[in-house]
C-alpha cells in the first residue's frame, strides 16, 4: 500500500511538470506535505472549537490621548501552547481556501467588538487585514455586506480593509474592481 501511494504521488508531481516526465519520491516532500495537511485539519478544529480571539491594538494621537481606531490582530489559544501569534499558523492556511474563512470569521467578530464598543460609547474605525485570496473570492463583495448587514449600528465605512503588501494578486482587474465596490 506504501509503496503504491508513493508512486502514486511521484506520477501526480510528474504530470504537474508536464508531458513526457518522471519524478523520484521523495520522502522529505511526503512528510511536509502530510505534516501541512495536519496543520491545516487542526487549524479547521481550532475554528470549530472557538480557539481564535481578536486583539485589538489601538491607534492613539499622542497629544490628546484620544483612541482614534483600533487594529483586529488575530490570535490563537491553543490548549497546548498557549497564545499564539499568526506567524506560527497564517503560513499554513497561506493559499488555501481556509484563509477565507479565517478572514471571515476576522471581520464578523471584529463587526461584533465594533457594535459592541459603540452601545458604550466608543464609535471608532476598526481595521482587519485581507488576503490576496479571499479578496480573489467571487462571493467577497457579497459576503462583506451579509456581514456587514448583520450589524446595521455599524457604518460601513468604519470598518477598514487592509491588503497586505506581501499579498500577490492574479487578477489586478478583478482586485481593482472588488476594491471599487467595497
């Protein structure tokens, strides 16, 4: 059974390459590549199991001390570890489908801290980061104002997105767009 499931990877990586290919297995790829999958199921029941909180850092005028927005930071409460920052888990759901989620599950409870703060008093803009893919998402636009709409004490332009510079478009025409109906 080993032996068939890596020749069965070694011939999927061949026909990656293209016709007329071949490709060695190579255990180290195998281990990675089953070690991400892990990573990625556990990160789906960390979801599931509400491990995720939302930081908030705020942006402060040093002169009068005024609270003039806040930054959604995201962090995970592992059982194990403990509190960790997003460059122990963001690399894993990195160009997967999960990062959608994640980004969604990021703007409804920043929507939620949002409403939250102004039935006591604080009315600020609150900024999430967005990924290149779930911006890419067909259904964004869509998504963002059932979000949004959840929330009718939040004006929409109180909640700010933030496209990380390191974030690699396929669709310049199609960001351009999205960003134009956001």
């Amino acid at each position: 059974d080993q032996l068939l499931r890596q020749a069965d990877q070694a011939m999927y990586f061949a026909k990656l390459a293209g016709r007329s290919r071949y490709h060695i297995f190579d255990p180290m790829l195998d281990r990675s590549m089953r070690g991400r999958h892990e990573d990625l199921q556990r990160i789906r029941q960390a979801m599931q199991a509400h491990e995720f909180e939302l930081y908030f850092q705020p942006r402060v005028n040093m002169c009068t001390g005024t609270v003039l927005s806040a930054e959604a930071l995201i962090r995970w409460r592992h059982p194990e570890l403990g509190l960790l920052l997003p460059k122990h888990f963001l690399p894993v759901v990195e160009g997967n489908l999960l990062v959608v989620e994640l980004g969604e599950w990021v703007i409804s409870n920043a929507l939620s801290h949002m409403e939250q703060w102004r039935e006591e008093g604080l009315d600020i803009p609150v900024s999430v980061n967005v990924d290149a893919l779930q911006l890419q998402e067909p259904r964004f636009v869509d998504r963002l104002k059932e979000l949004l709409a959840r929330h009718p004490g939040i004006k929409p332009s109180k909640l700010e997105l933030e496209v990380l510079e390191s974030s690699a478009f396929q669709d310049v025409a199609q960001v351009s767009e999205v960003i134009r109906a956001c």
